[in-house]
C-alpha cells in the first residue's frame, strides 16, 4: 500500500538531498507521486472550479503553453506536499542566509511563513500546473510574487518523457558575478521532482559566499503534451 504523501517525503534521503542543495544549488527526487496519483493530478487540468486564474503564456511572452494556479482551499493532496517539504527546506533555506551573513529568519512551519505572505497582503495561492503542447516553451524567469518569498519551489513532472511528450527538458540558469552564465538540463520521468532555487544561491568564492542569481524555465516540447505540477510556497499579491 501507498504510504501518505508525508511520510513519503519524510522518508527521502534528506542529509543527500540538503548536499545536494548546498553543492549543485539544486537537488533531484526520486519518483515520489505514483502512476495513478499523476494521472489524478493531470485530469483535474479540465476542472475549472479547482483554479483562481488560467494564463495563456503567449499572451504575456512568458512563452507558448497554459498553466492554472489552483483556488483556495488548496486540494488536500496539494496541501500536503507544501506541507510537508517546508520544514527541510526552511532548514536550508536559513543555512543559506547564514552564509550570505543574514541571520536564520525562516520559521519552522509553512503555516509562520503564510501569516508572514498574509501580513504583506500576499493572499493568493501559487501553486500550478502548467500544461506544453508541440512547440511549447517556457522562457527563463523567477516566481517572486511579491516582496515575501521562499528561497525554493518543487517541480514534479506528470506524464512520461519519450512517450506521452518528447523535449520539453527543464532549464535551469546561474549566473555568477563577472562569469559567463551557467547552464544545467535537467531530465524528470514521471513522478520523479527537483528542488532548486526561487532567486539566488551562495556559492562560495574567495572572500567567502556570494549570491549566484537563477532562472528556469522548460526547452521546447518537439511531440505530445507535457505536464507539470509546480510547488510554491509563498503566496502572491
């Protein structure tokens, strides 16, 4: 049987995953949604009364493909993943800015973090799924939404690279002070995620950290549909 979605994200290899993130500024998952779980998750893209906004990427030259932001309440599913990626990730996410020379300012709960978007007007629920047809692409950006921002999001890919879509690889951009930009495709299979920055990472230098800017974004989808759930933790305007 299918363990709850918490316990599995418990379950992962945290210490690998927080390397990971310290080393490569960004860190893999292992398949965590099931089979049946994404095919659950594509089919709510018709239900229009599950989302609060639609965009037409092309409208806005964000690139050529849709994505819905889901309404509150958030389904319980979805719920449960904000939930419980939050608290490692906050662990992270305050070892960064002690290494940038901030101090710790991440609560230990989604729930401190949302009181925080709420007090600076920031209501809205961001996560998405994003739908690419043949063609599709998503230009290289950041999901900020407002002054309050988590440092992570969460990507999960829904259906299965080489057979149901093939490209549409996810991108992801670091571009370090006085350097050429550095590139890195990442490879997703279904149910399988990625952890990786909303704005800038530390890296270290010669003087101690400095912050390396990233932007992602999806290469262009040559055949078939893809989909993709996206997990943002902070609340937009």
């Amino acid at each position: 049987m299918l363990k709850p979605i918490p316990e599995r994200i418990r379950e992962l290899d945290w210490d690998k995953l927080q390397r990971a993130l310290d080393e490569d500024g960004f860190a893999k998952l292992p398949s965590l949604l099931s089979k049946a779980e994404c095919e659950a998750i594509v089919g709510t893209y018709d239900e229009e009364d599950r989302f609060r906004r639609t965009i037409d990427m092309a409208r806005y030259r964000f690139g050529i493909g849709e994505y819905k932001y889901y309404g509150a309440p958030l389904p319980d599913w979805l719920r449960q993943l904000r939930e419980g990626f939050y608290p490692e990730l906050s662990r992270a996410a305050n070892r960064w800015l002690e290494r940038l020379g901030q101090p710790a300012d991440y609560p230990d709960t989604l729930a401190e973090f949302l009181d925080r978007c709420r007090a600076a007007e920031q209501t809205r629920p961001t996560p998405l799924i994003l739908k690419y047809e043949a063609g599709g692409y998503n230009c290289l950006h950041q999901d900020l939404y407002g002054d309050v921002f988590f440092p992570f999001q969460v990507v999960f890919v829904l259906n299965r690279r080489e057979e149901d879509y093939r490209g549409g690889e996810f991108l992801l951009v670091e571009q370090r002070p006085r350097a050429q930009s550095r590139g890195h495709v990442v490879l997703l299979e279904r149910g399988e995620g990625l952890i990786f920055p909303t704005r800038h990472r530390p890296v270290p230098g010669a003087r101690g950290y400095y912050r390396a800017t990233l932007r992602h974004g999806v290469g262009t989808v040559t055949a078939g549909t893809r989909y993709s759930l996206g997990v943002i933790f902070h609340d937009a305007k």
